[in-house]
C-alpha cells in the first residue's frame, strides 16, 4: 500500500487531511481475472451449485453489445412460456419481422452463433429445465424487471438473452472490466484491453427454496478473514442467535477450502448456508474483487480498509485462552476469588451477548441488520432500482421541467430522422 495512503487514514494524535481517496492498494488486471467465474470455478467446483460454462464467440458478444433486443424466434419444441412482444417496447422477436426468407439470417440473431444457442437449450434441459445466468463478474439482477417472473429465473434460452441484453452489470463486464486497475508489470496489456478476457457465460441450476437471510458476504485481507455480512438487506429475528454458530462454519470453510488455495491474499466471497442449525453445507456462490466495484452492504469500504485484524483466528481459540488464562494446567495456583471474579465475569458477558448474539468478540467482525435500526430503513427502496430507466431519462429529470423538455425534443428529432432514412 502507498505510504500516502497509511498517512491519510493514520491515528495518530496529529490532524490529518480529510481522505480523498479510499486507501486501496494497487488494483491489477490479474487480480480481476483471478475473480472471474471462468478461472475459480473449476478450482471449486465441488463447493458451488451445479453450474455449466459455455465459452462465448466474438459473434455472440457483438450481439450482447448491440443496440436494441432482437430475439431469436421461438421454437415450438422450447420449454417454458411463450409471450407476446409489444412491438412498442423495443423489443423485437424474428417471427414477428416482415422479412422475406433471403433475409432470415439477419432476422434471427442466433443464425451467427448456432453452437452457442444449441448449448444453451442443451443446458437448461440439463439443469432440470431451469437456470440463472452469470457472466464472467456479474449476474442480470438489475434486469429483472423485464423479466415475466421478476427474477433471474430462466426457462428459455430468449429468457437468458433478455436478462443479458436488458442488464447494465452485464454491460460493465463487457466494456469496463479492468475499470481501476493499474498497468500490470508482468502483462503486456493495457487495462483497457478486454479483448483477451475469455468471455463465458455459466448457467447454474435454479435453487428453487433459497433463502436470502442465509446468504453471507465475507471479505478477506491478507488471508485473514476479517468481517462478514448479511446480503439480504432485511433484519431476521432468528439470525443474532445463530452469529456464533455461522461464524464458526464460515471460518472452517474459509480456512480450509480457500485460504491457501486462492492466488489473491485479498477478496471477497459469498457463501449460502441453508441448514446452519443442523452444521450443513456452505456453498460458494461467488468471488469478487477487492475493489470499490464490490459492494460493501453493511460496512463502508473505509471501514473495511482500516479494520485490525481480528482479535483470535476461532472462536474456539479464544475459549482456550480463557482456560490457560485461569491457569488451569498448574503451571500457578489462582486464588479461589479471582476464579469467582472471572466466572462471574463471563456469565454477566454470556447475559450481555443474549440480548445481542451478534457482539462476539473473538473472529471477524460479522454485521446484520439490527431491528428498529433507523438506517435500515433507506435499504427499502427497490433494489437496482437506479438501473431501470435510461442514463439519459435519469440525467434529464435532474435538470427539470426544462431537461426533460429538452430531452423530448432531441428524441423526436432521432426518430424524425431514422424515420427519413
């Protein structure tokens, strides 16, 4: 880390300027990468829900960078609802073009790209006939608003190519994937580069009964695992009493399927624990860079980048502590009275930590969303809710009564326009 950057987060007595900038280290392209789903998932494959990779073509992600949804047209063998196009909203399927046959291949988009369509049918039969899609960073989440079922749930391969059109995420990985990063010394590529980046798109197997409160974020610096958060954004009453116990099955996995084996000594990492009560599975859902890109959720990234380190490595450690503390191995006699003291010390923490599970001291730091916490309440407003309008709608409704005129005026002269041509 830059010595500017220690002098501008330190603690000492002096004043310090105000920070200007987050205290990242350096962000490399190889970092990014390492995050991409391509490269970890076949290193954890037995840790994630059943997933498939497609490897996409050039054709393929020149159609996902294309202006407007065309559609390929619906086969009468696909599974899943069909549904009516609204020529009006932009979206456009190939049976609903009046083109003659010499025109069909441009009207059916999937004609450059067969394989590709063909393995995406292949797939979601494969998968039980349902699927959620994933690019190599980023899943659609910001697009489910156009979807039928208002979520990722995908049925038809037109269901996966909606999502994937229709979502800015999807957008981001495909033309600003190295967006922060520094010059690799040991690459020749310049970050802007993305033309090497072995583009994929992973179809998983749709978890029909998830429960969001059981999902998690952990983030790690320098293989410690240093914090961990709820992603559902909504208290549950249930999880405080439970802190100790998920805590306890993310730091086993953590040490023991990702602390050694991942190349980066800093990430971050989501994992789902359906059946914590009965020490089930923890399942890795994603890997993400430890860059500003990565949301946070309860914590800041100040907050993250200026942590210490946890106080013990388990929870387990710091009961052993307590024990050798008490000198119970005869190494030194302790007077009845501090043995007292120290009992009734730790029945008076164990009443303490009852009204709030979540206040456990030894291991990472591990945040949920506290009940009557007034700044819960902004997290109610729809979530990705920023993306479902155009930049330019959003940018004009800023300025006003006149933006938004302005805008209307400019629209109409495009359309004039295309209508000439």
């Amino acid at each position: 880390m830059p010595a500017a950057d220690v002098d501008l987060v330190s603690s000492s007595g002096a004043s310090t300027p105000p920070i200007s900038r987050l205290p990242f280290p350096p962000i490399i392209k190889t970092h990014i990468l390492h995050c991409s789903y391509h490269f970890w998932h076949p290193l954890y494959r037995s840790l994630t829900p059943k997933a498939r990779l497609i490897p996409l073509s050039a054709p393929f992600l020149a159609y996902l960078r294309a202006d407007g949804i065309l559609l390929p047209p619906s086969r009468p063998s696909s599974p899943g609802p069909t549904y009516d196009i609204d020529t009006d909203s932009g979206i456009f399927s190939a049976e609903d073009s009046d083109v003659d046959d010499d025109d069909d291949q441009d009207a059916d988009p999937s004609a450059a790209w067969p394989d590709i369509h063909a393995a995406i049918t292949r797939t979601i039969a494969e998968l039980g006939g349902s699927v959620v899609p994933k690019l190599n960073w980023s899943a659609p989440k910001d697009a489910t608003w156009i979807s039928a079922t208002n979520s990722m749930e995908c049925r038809t391969p037109n269901d996966v190519y909606l999502l994937l059109k229709s979502s800015d995420f999807i957008t981001h990985d495909l033309e600003q994937a190295f967006d922060g990063c520094v010059e690799d010394p040991r690459t020749s590529t310049s970050t802007s580069d993305t033309t090497t980046i072995p583009y994929t798109l992973a179809l998983r197997r749709t978890i029909p009964t998830i429960i969001p409160s059981l999902e998690f974020r952990c983030f790690v610096r320098q293989r410690t695992l240093l914090c961990i958060t709820q992603r559902d954004l909504n208290h549950y009453d249930f999880l405080p009493s439970l802190v100790p116990l998920l805590k306890s099955l993310i730091m086993t996995f953590f040490t023991e399927k990702l602390r050694d084996s991942f190349p980066d000594e800093n990430f971050v990492f989501d994992v789902y624990i359906p059946q914590p009560r009965e020490r089930g599975r923890v399942w890795l859902i994603d890997v993400n860079p430890w860059a500003v890109r990565t949301d946070p959720l309860l914590f800041s990234w100040l907050e993250i980048l200026t942590m210490p380190d946890p106080p013990s490595a388990s929870v387990s450690q710091g009961l052993e502590n307590r024990v050798v503390r008490l000198s119970l191995r005869g190494e030194g006699a302790v007077p009845p009275t501090q043995v007292a003291e120290a009992e009734n010390g730790e029945d008076e923490a164990e009443g303490e930590s009852s009204d709030d599970a979540e206040d456990v001291d030894e291991g990472p730091e591990f945040r949920l969303v506290r009940r009557d916490d007034p700044e819960t309440y902004s997290f109610n407003t729809p979530q990705y809710s920023a993306h479902k309008l155009p930049k330019d709608v959003v940018d004009a409704g800023v300025e006003g009564p006149a933006g938004l005129r302005d805008f209307m005026e400019r629209w109409r002269d495009v359309v004039r326009n295309q209508g000439a041509e």
